[in-house]
C-alpha cells in the first residue's frame, strides 16, 4: 500500500463525504423551511415580482431537498450538485439583488450573493471530483 492508499484508507476518505454534508445542509434546510412556511415565502417570492409562485415554489423545494439528499448519500452527486448550481444562479441574481438597495440591506444582500458563489465553488469540485469513497456512487 502507497502512502496514498494509506491516507484514503485512514482519515482522508472522511473529508469528502463531511463536504457534502456542510454543502448539503443549507439546501436541505432550505426546502424543508419552504415546505413548512409556505404562505410566508410564496409572499416573499411575491414581493420580488415572481410569476406562477405555487409551480416555482414547489419546484425550488423539490430541487433544493432531492440536490440535497443527492450530495449526502453521494447518489448521483454530479447530477445533484449540477441541478443545485443551476438552481442558485437565478436564484441569486432574483433575491440577492445587492446593485438595488442600500446600506445595511445592500451589505447583507452582497454577502449572501458572495456565500452562493463560494457555495457554487464547492458544488463545482463536487461536479469535477464526484463525490467520493464513502458514497453510494463509488460502489
């Protein structure tokens, strides 16, 4: 056994599967919330001009749960971290709209629209490097 074989045998193969799961709980959260709030965000959505809410609503949970549940079984992670970027990018550029508000708003809005790139970033590796030994997708 090379000392690489020894790392992935050891800790090393651990790290990727905590990734996933750090990438996955905000998506998971996220989808389950808007099952639970309902009303509350089909307003939200509403108050930013959002055409055919109840179709994109349960569409945005859907995605968000299933892209999630996806990263954390490592179970077709690629598809499920590509549907994720795909969902973010409008996403972001709807919700987080930074260019349109000012102070306090605006610095909270710019933060949440660099969080999604970098959340992008580490949906990417995940996309290039697949999920990992400890998932369903390397067995």
């Amino acid at each position: 056994m090379n000392e690489t074989e020894a790392k992935q045998a050891g800790y090393e193969r651990f790290i990727p599967l905590v990734g996933r799961v750090l990438l996955a709980l905000i998506f998971l959260t996220s989808g389950v919330i808007k099952l639970g709030y309902w009303d509350q965000t089909a307003g939200y959505m509403a108050s930013k001009g959002f055409p055919l809410i109840p179709f994109f609503l349960a569409a945005a949970a859907f995605i968000e749960i299933t892209g999630a549940l996806s990263l954390i079984l490592g179970y077709r992670a690629r598809l499920g971290a590509v549907l994720l970027i795909v969902f973010l990018i409008p996403t972001t550029l709807i919700f987080h709209d930074f260019w349109t508000q000012q102070g306090m708003a605006q610095q909270i809005s710019l933060l949440t629209f660099l969080k999604n790139f970098a959340v992008m970033g580490g949906l990417l590796l995940v996309t290039v490097y697949g999920s990992g030994p400890l998932s369903l997708d390397s067995h």
